[in-house]
C-alpha cells in the first residue's frame, strides 16, 4: 500500500506550529520546576539547554544553507517546526520520566 503524501499548506503549518507550542509550553513548565529546585541536576539541565539550544540552531542554519528545507515558503516553515519539534518532544519526554 502506498503512503501519500501529506500537502504543505498554511493550515497544516499553523496545526503544526500549535502542537510544537503546546510541546514547548510543557518543556518550559518541567524545566522550571527542575531548576527550582535547584542542585546538581537543575546546574546540568541549564547547561544541557542552552548547548542543546545552540545546536539546534545550528543545525537549522545548515539546513537553510544547504537547501533542505525546501523551495517553498510553506515547506520551509514546514520542515523549520519539524526540526525544532523533534528535539522539543525528545526534552518533553525526557522530563516527564523524572
């Protein structure tokens, strides 16, 4: 059976963009209540954030650079909230273990 392919468009990008704020409005709430709690942990999960911050970016800019995300402007907003959202639901699923 074959799979289709799902269309680009400005609806699909603001569905997506939704979910990775939800994701990301969650991320921001463990993480807050892990660096308040302060210690060795909430020191480790600051540094973690802002390196994994770092490289995300990166990695995105490399993306653009190259030209993997895409001809169109909705491709590209697209893939941009896929890149981010993958590392957002890793740290959420991260978290929520404890």
């Amino acid at each position: 059976m074959r799979r289709r392919r799902r269309t680009t468009t400005w609806a699909s990008v603001a569905l997506d963009a939704w979910t990775l704020g939800i994701d990301a409005k969650t991320v921001v709430g463990l993480r807050s209540l892990k660096l308040a709690a302060g210690g060795r942990a909430a020191k480790a999960e600051s540094r973690r954030m802002l390196s994994e911050k770092a490289a995300a970016a990166q990695a995105w800019q490399w993306l653009a650079f190259t030209g993997g995300l895409g001809t169109s402007a909705p491709v590209a907003a697209s893939k941009t909230l896929r890149h981010y959202g993958r590392k957002v639901r890793a740290n959420r699923r991260r978290l929520e273990k404890g």
